[in-house]
C-alpha cells in the first residue's frame, strides 16, 4: 500500500471525536505537530458540526442545601439515549471560594467563564487549556448590572467578548445608560463602541450567539408591559438593530432566546397559578413552552416546532429546549435544573433522562450548556494542558502504549511520509 501523506491523514484525523483525536498526539512527534497545527484545529472544527460526535453538554451545578461544590460536569450527547446517565467532573480552570464560576457563553469548542465581573477567561474544556482576559476593572453600581455575550467574528478571524453594563436612572426624566466594551482576542485588548439604546429584559441572560451575531431580549421603552423585542449586535461592524420576533399572544408568558439546529430560537415560557411550595415559598406554576425557530431570517420564516406541557409530578420550573436528536425528530429539554426531558416534535411523545451525580441521584441542581468538542487554540494560555494532565502520573507506560498502538497501526500497510 502507498504511503499515506499528511494530508491525507488529516483528512482521517479531522473526522475523529477530539479525545480521540487528543489520545492520538502521542502516536509520534510527527501525528503531535499535525494535530497541533491551527489548520487542523480549523479542519476539524469543520467537520465536528457534520457528526454528532463531537456534541456534548457541559453542567454548572448550582447549590443544594447548603451543598457549595460548585463543580463543573460533561455528558456526551449519545449517553442522553440512555434512562440515568452519570455526569462527569471536569478540573475548573477558575477557582475561587468566594464565588460561583459561570458560564457566560459558547462558541466553536470555547467557553466563555467568569467568577467575577473582572476575572473572566476563554477556556476549551476538551483541551484543558484557557487564557485569562485583560482585567477592564469596573465597579457595578447598586442600580446596575453586567451582561456578557461572547462570539466569532468570521471577517476578521477573531473571537470577540461583549461586555454591557448599563445602569437604571435615578434623575427624573432619566430612564437607562448603557457602557458597552468589546474584547478581541486576536488583539488581547478591550475596545469602547457605540452606546447600547436598548434596556436588557434579562440581565442573568448572556447574548446568543449564532453566525457571528449576538442577540438579547430587550425593551425600548420603560412601561408596563415592558417590550419583548430581540436586538442582535454583529460582531464585524459592532453595530446593532432590532430583529423581527415570532408572533406573542396577549397571555401571561416569558420569552428568552436560545440557538437550536443553527436557528435562532425563542421559547415562551406559559405560566398558571401561583403556589407554595414544600420549603414554604412562593412560585408561579409553568403550564407549558412554545418552541419558535426562525429559518430564514426574515419574519415570515418563525415557525413554531413544538408545544411541550409539563409533565406529570413536576411541580413546573423552566424548561429550557438545549438541541435536536441525532434524527432531527426530537428536542431535548433541561427539565427542573435536575434533569432532562426528549420530546417528540410530531408525536408530542416524552421521555426523560434523569441525572445521577456519584451517590447524588438526581437532587443536584444545574444548569446546561451544550458546546462542541474541538481544538481551537488560545493564543499563549495558562493552566495546565488536557495531556499534561491525562500522563502526568504514568507517562512513560501511557506514551509507550499509545506508540505500540500506533505501530500496530502503521504495521498493516501504512507507511507515513511527512
């Protein structure tokens, strides 16, 4: 058999899932400098979208009881097919004792996380890698508050961080102002742009991102009932205008945003009568969410794909639509913060996937996140590398197993020429 080129090895190498792909760096020197290239990186985040592979979920966990772990976990999307899956426990690029690491955004494998307003990093939790951002020391005031977004910018090859931090009025006449620095990591530098006329409906909320674009929801105008409008900044002209929104009905309902199968999406949130709960609090009950994608980027193009109603025995917390089925045939919802929920967009048919967390089944709560396996890099990063990790404690015995492997491999006819 001829002798295989680089290219054509990357070609094979591109298609495979990234831990694979990582465990194949320690082949040879010549596998690790193909793979460590960023035309590879590029290459395979290429073909990740084209196979679900490469999808997984990442888990925030929040705290319970008093529980304050705060650890981060990762479930591949094929384990959802299963009725319990167990997550697992990822190494936290950002410690701190004093507050909660949260995830901000996602982009191409990346991850955007903060503990606080002024420590916030870049991180690809599939690498282990992440690169601490510039410090854009700021001070929120008791009126005010930080929304993050975070996104590619395809013009100009740049990943982009968002800040916006606007303050409510508190002379008369006044109604908002908004502060909104952008971050390029291509630059490693924060820049100012044009004030933000729009009033955040949910500060919590980071911007969705999808085809280099972030979006909020927003209001224009402060009176009740206060607008449910979606502003989308482009990430290449840092400029922003308002996008047409699905029909709303004049019932009680939410609507936020999500990016689902490469649409923008929103997903009203039908709320019914209050209630007191077991700890003696008081709720609102969800009834059920309607699930609207828009294919085309025109109004005319929402469609609405799914009405999902609670299921039985569940006291009606949000429910948030995370992705489609390998078949494109069902949306998997995160259900209670505590599991998930497949549901049949024809049939109306559910299934739910329940979480168990080492001896903690299913009481934890979370939130999830999906994001794809990739290598993007960072640049110059900080911590400690997925590899220096997987072979620090038995590195010559590992190594030298996976270089068998790969002999094994290469013996069957392969000869490489690189």
């Amino acid at each position: 058999m001829s002798a295989i080129s680089s290219d054509e090895l990357a070609e094979i190498l591109c298609r495979l899932p990234v831990d694979s792909v990582l465990r194949f760096r320690c082949v040879s020197k010549c596998w690790r400098a193909l793979i460590d290239t960023p035309n590879f990186a590029k290459l395979h985040l290429k073909h990740s979208p084209k196979t679900n592979s490469n999808f997984w979920l990442l888990l925030s966990e929040t705290e319970f009881f008093g529980y304050k772990k705060h650890c981060f976990y990762s479930l591949h999307f094929d384990s959802l097919n299963s009725r319990v899956v167990t997550p697992k426990e990822l190494t936290k690029p950002l410690s701190s004792s004093e507050s909660d690491t949260m995830i901000l955004g996602s982009c191409n494998g990346l991850l955007l996380i903060s503990n606080t307003v002024n420590d916030l990093a870049l991180w690809n939790p599939s690498t282990g890698k992440y690169k601490k951002l510039p410090v854009l020391s700021v001070v929120v005031r008791e009126n005010g508050y930080v929304t993050f977004g975070f996104g590619y910018d395809v013009a100009n090859v740049d990943y982009k961080v968002v800040r916006i931090m606007q303050f409510l009025g508190t002379e008369k006449g006044s109604f908002f102002s908004s502060d909104v620095k952008v971050y390029s990591l291509k630059s490693n530098s924060w820049n100012g742009v044009e004030e933000f006329p729009y009033l955040l409906r949910y500060k919590e909320e980071p911007g969705k991102s999808l085809n280099g674009v972030l979006h909020w929801i927003v209001s224009i105008e402060m009176k009740i009932p206060l607008q449910r409008l979606i502003v989308s900044f482009d990430l290449e002209t840092e400029k922003c205008r308002i996008v047409p929104h699905p029909p709303y009905s004049d019932e009680n309902f939410s609507v936020k945003l999500e990016v689902l199968g490469g649409c923008l999406c929103t997903y009203h949130s039908y709320w019914g009568d209050f209630f007191i709960d077991d700890w003696e609090h008081m709720d609102r009950c969800l009834d059920y969410m309607d699930v609207w994608v828009m294919k085309e980027g025109v109004k005319e193009s929402w469609t609405k794909i799914a009405s999902i109603k609670r299921p039985a025995n569940h006291i009606g917390s949000p429910m948030v639509p995370l992705t489609y089925s390998n078949s494109g045939e069902e949306i998997l919802v995160e259900l209670d913060n505590k599991r998930f929920l497949w549901t049949n967009i024809n049939k109306g048919d559910t299934k739910i996937v329940d979480t168990q967390f080492g001896t903690l089944r299913a009481l934890l709560d979370f939130n999830s996140y999906v994001y794809l396996g990739s290598l993007v890099q960072l640049g110059s990063s900080e911590g400690t590398s997925y590899l220096k990790k997987q072979f620090s404690q038995d590195e010559r015995g590992q190594r030298k197993t996976l270089k068998k492997r790969g002999d094994d491999f290469l013996s069957k006819g392969f000869k490489l020429k690189l």
